[in-house]
C-alpha cells in the first residue's frame, strides 16, 4: 500500500510541480547522535524534512518541517552542507541538506499527525536497520570518510 500512495504522490507532483525541492536536516543532540524519523506512508528511516511548498523559502520548510516532525524549534541558523540531485529517484529533484548543530535547536512538541510512525536518536555511524541509501550516504560523508557525492542516492552497483 505504501508503494502505492508513494506513486501516486510522485505522479501529482510531477504534474503539479516540473522541479521539485526538498529540504532534510541532520539534527545532532550532545551525545553525538542524530534525529531520525520513520513515516507511515513509506517504508524506511530518513533525516527530518519533506518539500518546499509554494510561497515558501527553504528555511522557512526546513523550519516547518522540523516542527512538524520532531517537535524542534531552531535558536540559530543552520548550516547548509549540501545541495544534491535526486534524479536517479525522482527525476528533476533536488535535496538541500542542512546541519542543525547541538544548542542550534530547542525542545519542543511535534506537530505532526498520523505521519510520524517513530523517531529515534541514533548513531549516526550505525543507523537502524531500513535506513535509507541516501540517508546512510551522507552519514558516511558528514561522519565517515565517504567523498561527496552530487547525487542523494548512490548510483546502483
């Protein structure tokens, strides 16, 4: 069923909108560890965010998101790590990928409703199980000794 709505997503927003944005953030907290969210309307664990509407900047999503997701209300900008392709996905896709550092962030109640299925912090050297390519990919650049990559997803071997 996941799949499914997933398609029917992608199929809506590519007649809807020609060139996508998204923005994600890897949240860290004191212990090194990083936010991490698992969505029921599609299988796997990703980094907080989703897409730039309409009228929005991406700061302004990246804010929204965060709030929506895991309840995190920003204290000072973040840093803007990347702008990536994710074409090999979804095509004319883009993914910026911000970094929200500890005490960047304060506390707060996530405000989304039957999206959220579970959150965890997490090592991000050893994420759980069904993380995503592109999640694990640019855990390995931010935190291992993966190059950068231009692509959010690895190209298939």
């Amino acid at each position: 069923m996941a799949s499914l709505r997933t398609r029917m997503f992608q199929s809506w927003f590519r007649i809807s909108r020609p060139l996508t944005l998204g923005v994600r953030a890897v949240v860290e907290n004191g212990e090194g560890q990083v936010f991490m969210v698992r969505h029921t309307y599609v299988e796997g664990w990703y980094m907080p965010g989703g897409g730039v509407e309409k009228a929005e900047t991406c700061l302004e999503a990246l804010e929204r998101e965060l709030l929506e997701e895991g309840g995190f209300r920003l204290s000072a900008p973040p840093d803007l790590i990347g702008i990536y392709s994710n074409h090999r996905v979804f095509p004319n896709d883009h993914v910026l990928l911000y970094r929200v550092a500890h005490g960047t962030w304060e506390q707060g109640e996530a405000t989304a409703r039957n999206e959220i299925a579970e959150t965890a912090w997490v090592d991000p050297m050893a994420p759980p199980e069904g993380t995503t390519a592109g999640t694990r990919g640019r855990f390995q650049e931010l935190y291992g000794d993966a190059a950068r990559d231009a692509y959010w997803v690895p190209a298939r071997t």
